[in-house]
C-alpha cells in the first residue's frame, strides 16, 4: 500500500521523534490500510450471482488486473467468479468441474489485447494462487455478468459484436449465446451473424465466460460495429472497435 501524500511522510517522522502520540498516528492511517480491498456490494451484482454467495458475507474483488489503472468501482464494466481447472479442455468443464475462488473479478472495460503474462492477479491480500500455492496464471476462467447498455453518443440503430480471444470465450446477450468461441486456440475471431438492435434507454443482460489454458500468452477483447459493416468481414482492421466501457455496468 502505497501513501502518496506528503503529508503522511511528515506524520511518520514526527512519530518517529516522539512528536505525535501513537494513538493519534493508527487512528489515522487504519482507515488507508484497506481502501483498496474491496467487498462484493450485493446490491450491484447481478442476481443470478449474488443468490448464490448470498451465504457468505464479503468476496474481495480482484479489479482491472491487466491493465496498470484501477478504474473499477460503482458498478462499472462486468463482475464474475474465477475458476481453476488445470487440464481444462472448454468453458463448461471450467465452470462445472473447476474450483471457484473466493475471489471475484470486476474488468471496468473488455480489452485484453494479445499479450503474455505470468504475474497472477494481484488482490488485496496478494497475488491469487491455486491450490498448490502457485501463482495464478494459467487454466483459469472467468464467469462475467453485468448489462448493456447504448451511450448516447452512440446512434440507435443494428449493430454487430466480436469476440478475439485466447483461448475460449462465449458471449450471450439477453439469455441467448450470440458469439461461441471456446476451445483451447490461439487468437480467433468470432462475429455474430445476425444484427443486434440497440436503443437509448434499454438495458440487456449480458454474459461472458472466458478461459485461459496453458501459458502464457491471453487475449479477451470484444468488438462492436454498425451491422452495415458487415460485407467487411470477420476480423481485425474491418472497421471494429473496442466495445466502449461507457456501454457496460453491473
């Protein structure tokens, strides 16, 4: 935990020279010790979740672990559990056979770009490690929940969603699987086929399973585009673009 006024550093010293009583110096910086160990809010997680960990009184919450900038918070991006299934071959094995931390994670926006990494997921009481007391970082699964919603710089109108991932990832929208892209691959591009139509004001219930098998390298990013765009094909430089964060809450 880092203390980044200056002010602590000239509270610390007078400590140090017997200036300031004890007392006074833990009754300030207690309350610092833990602002960054976030609790689940029941209230923001989506009820298919929060019915079944309703039995246990706090989850911490492991927030933007690819990304230097912690930005969650206020029931931005999506919220789920993490599995640990080592061997897992797809995303039902993961979620049914796998171990479920006590962890949860919260991305504030859906761009994992293509890229190794060994560090684990850093969370308020360490980096997260598996049952052999291992660092995190392979054949885990992520069960992401939250909704969707259009921003109102975006126009009404059909649009069409993308998945690019290492290795599975499946995306439904409003109860229905949209994009399937499981299985243990490297980078691979999937698209919806049909047009999705979305207006100011409506809120759609969003899912998204993403597993990670063998190290090291993980992609998750998903895309959106006017269905117009649609002659252009499936892929990167086809006019898509990250799915702005501004569209995802919990």
């Amino acid at each position: 935990m880092q203390i980044r006024s200056n002010k602590w550093t000239l509270l610390l010293k007078r400590i140090v020279r017997g200036r300031v009583p004890h007392f006074i110096f833990l009754a300030a910086i207690l309350p610092l010790a833990y602002q960054n160990c976030s609790k689940v809010n029941f209230a923001n997680v989506p009820s298919a979740m929060s019915e079944a960990v309703e039995n246990e009184p706090a989850i911490d919450i492991v927030c933007d672990p690819f990304t230097a900038a912690d930005r969650c918070g206020g029931g931005i991006g999506l919220i789920g559990y993490i599995y640990h299934h080592p061997g897992g071959k797809d995303l039902q094995s993961y979620i049914e056979k796998g171990t479920r931390l006590k962890s949860m994670i919260q991305l504030s926006s859906l761009d994992i770009a293509p890229r190794a990494w060994t560090a684990g997921f850093p969370g308020p009481n360490g980096v997260l490690m598996d049952e052999k007391n291992e660092i995190l970082n392979e054949y885990f699964a992520f069960d992401l929940r939250g909704n969707l919603t259009l921003p109102g710089f975006m126009p009404v109108g059909e649009y069409q969603f993308a998945i690019a991932s290492d290795d599975g990832a499946v995306l439904d929208f409003g109860g229905s699987t949209i994009i399937n892209n499981d299985g243990t691959h490297a980078v691979e591009w999937k698209c919806t086929e049909t047009p999705i139509t979305l207006i100011h004001g409506a809120s759609h219930p969003v899912r998204l399973r993403y597993f990670q098998g063998p190290r090291v390298e993980i992609a998750l990013q998903v895309f959106i585009r006017p269905w117009d765009q649609f002659y252009r094909g499936c892929g990167q430089n086809e006019g898509f673009e990250v799915l702005p964060r501004e569209m995802l809450s919990h």
